[in-house]
C-alpha cells in the first residue's frame, strides 16, 4: 500500500522476494488475518495509562483540546491520565526522565500505555531513524526553539512489558511508527502536513468519534475507519493514518471495572477503499464472472460477509481491481503487492456488458487537414 506504512530499512533477499510472490491463496489468508485482526477483541486490560505530551512554548492553543481528549479517556473509559509540559530548558534531558519513571512504573503485562502528543513535527521519511517535535515553527513551517528527538526517547520505552498505543497529532505524525513498532493513530502521514482548523483537528475528530462510540469496545482500526470516512466526507486535507502492530490483532478500546458491553458493529456503510492487487503470474480466469465464482467458493464466508468485491480481472494480466473495507484495508500485511488506488463510495457502476459506441477512425483525406493561417495560402 502506498505511503501507508513505513518500510524496513533493513530488509533481506529472501524477505524481499517472498514480500513480492504472492498468489490467490495467499492473497485468501491475507484477507482471512486481516479480519481476524480488525475484530474486537475478548480480554480486557487490567489497567490503561494515558500520557499526553505538549510543548511550554507551544503556540497553536493545544491544551484546550488536550484537557478535553484526556477527559473523554477519564470519564468514559476510566482511564488512569496525566499530562506533561516539556521545557523550553533542557528539553530532551527532562522529557526522558519523565518518559522513562513514567513508563517503567506502568510496566505490566497487561497494561496499556497511550502516549499522546500535540504540537509541531518537522518532515520525516518512512526510513528515517530521526524525528524531531518542537513547540513552535517559523514562517516556512520549519521547526524554531527547542526540540527533541521523539522517535529515539519512546523507542526506548517500547521495551517495557505491556501494549503500547501512539496518538500523535502533528506534521509527518506517521513518522513516530516503524514497520516492527507499536500500534499507532496518527493525523498525517509522512512529510505531510496536519490540519491547523480547530473544527477539524486530529484531535478533535477523535474526541468527536469516541463520544459517539459511547464506550462500546471498540478496535483502533475501527476508530480510524469512522474517522477516515469522515474526513472523507466532509474534504479534509489530510485524512489520518493507522499503522497497526505487525501480525498482531487491532488493540481494542472499552471502559474498565464496568460490567461488559457487545462490541460495536462496524459502521456500515457504502465508503470502502479499491485496490489494485499484483498477483503472481496473470489470473487464469476467463471471465470477471467465473473469477467471482471462485472466490465464492474460495475466500472464507466471513471474509465475503464484509463486503470484499473483486470489481475488475483481465486476462493476461496479474493484475486484480478490488474494494474493501476501510478497517479491513489498513489491517491488511504489509505486501508492495497491495497497491491503494481510490477511496470509493460504491462498487464498479460500468455494465461491463454494453460496449461502448463505435467511433470511426478520423478520415485521412485533405478534408481533415487544418486550415493555413495565411488566407492568401492555399493548402497543398
């Protein structure tokens, strides 16, 4: 999938040619784990830790948004939260102090550490292994006065027992994600700048979302997916971005010490994402109908039940044109396969079985030539 999530830097041959072979049963338990993961899942985290960071000289007015995100985890969710003003003195120095006292005394197996920030981040790739935030920027966006090195500060605290969720709401903000990392729910993308409008924020979206979720369990991928969509629909410039956990099941969102709840249904709806899928070898179908047919057959019911549509196959091609859910789309393994085309609102509206018109080819004669400029010219 395109810029969607960061690469390995440190990838071998063998891992190389396997990311890029992939065939239709493969391609089955690629959607098979994809849903598995997107689902709510059964175990609750005895304790949830909420961290949110922010600048002293921050100059965006971050901290109304900030108080309010942090009281949505504390009311609804019960969450255990707390917040820190990194100093303009010593940033860096005080910031991973506070970072590492805070992490290790939460770490438990099961217990959920969110690390929240928001504020400014200067431009990162997928592979850089540097990521500074600051608190203030100059005219042409780039970072002015303190600021730290983020990436390396949490890096070292994803070592300690326990889950781990970034919430990052700032410029490149998928750049605090690796390919191996924690899962993450970013505003933006890499080198990408976020949205400054207070009425459509990162953060405000999400308050927005969570108090409409009401404290139904709920996965992070399924909080991205309403999110994304609403975006979408409403022509944000910048959509946010999820990077889930490599091999590992969506972290899912409820209340604690309150009696259970059903997991929230997945928001149905006609907004799914349509990908351009490289198989290898052409599909040996000769028909978009038969190749329906065998994924009837094929693809487990459950995979079919949410909405998982081939849209377009060719003959002597390995190409494949599908559309699928936006939550499943994100959880879906990382494969240079799998290649992000649109976001659509409907399945393939063409009837495939009316031509189109015949249009002759154009006439060669000296009645197609164009007329001379010169009046007094006559055309050859």
């Amino acid at each position: 999938m395109d810029n969607l999530r960061p690469a390995h830097s440190r990838m071998t041959r063998a891992q190389f040619r396997q990311q890029h072979f992939l065939n239709l049963k493969m391609f089955s338990n690629d959607l098979q784990e994809a849903l598995n993961n997107a689902q709510p899942s059964g175990g609750n985290f005895k304790s949830v830790e909420v961290l949110a960071l922010r600048f002293e000289n921050d100059t965006m007015g971050v901290e109304h948004l900030e108080r309010e995100l942090l009281d949505v985890f504390q009311s609804v969710y019960h969450y255990n939260t707390s917040s820190f003003v990194i100093p303009v003195i010593h940033s860096e120095d005080h910031l991973n102090q506070h970072l590492i006292k805070w992490s290790l005394d939460r770490a438990q197996k099961e217990t959920l550490r969110i690390y929240v920030y928001s504020g400014h981040g200067a431009p990162a790739g997928t592979t850089d292994m540097t990521w500074w935030i600051g608190g203030q920027v100059d005219a042409h966006g780039n970072l002015r006065g303190p600021r730290v090195n983020i990436k390396a500060l949490l890096y070292s605290c994803e070592r300690f027992d326990g889950e781990v969720l970034y919430i990052f709401d700032c410029c490149s903000a998928g750049s605090i994600a690796m390919r191996d990392g924690p899962e993450a729910l970013t505003a933006c993308g890499w080198e990408q700048e976020s949205s400054t409008h207070p009425d459509w924020s990162f953060t405000r979206v999400l308050i927005d979302t969570l108090k409409d979720i009401k404290g139904q369990p709920t996965p992070v991928c399924e909080i991205f997916s309403r999110m994304y969509r609403l975006c979408q629909q409403n022509q944000i410039g910048r959509c946010p971005l999820h990077i889930p956990k490599m091999g590992r099941p969506s972290i899912t969102l409820r209340p604690l010490h309150t009696a259970s709840t059903c997991p929230i249904q997945p928001a149905r709806s006609h907004d799914r994402v349509l990908l351009c899928i490289t198989l290898n070898g052409e599909v040996s179908v000769p028909s978009i109908q038969e190749w329906q047919r065998w994924l009837t057959t094929n693809v487990p019911a459950d995979v079919l039940g949410v909405e998982v549509k081939v849209e377009a196959a060719f003959s002597g091609s390995c190409k494949l044109l599908i559309t699928v859910p936006v939550e499943i789309w994100t959880m879906l393994p990382l494969r240079d396969n799998y290649h992000f085309v649109a976001y659509v609102t409907s399945n393939n509206t063409l009837d495939t079985g009316t031509p189109l018109p015949y249009r002759p080819a154009a006439p060669s004669g000296r009645e197609n030539r164009p007329l001379s400029r010169d009046p007094g010219k006559q055309i050859q």
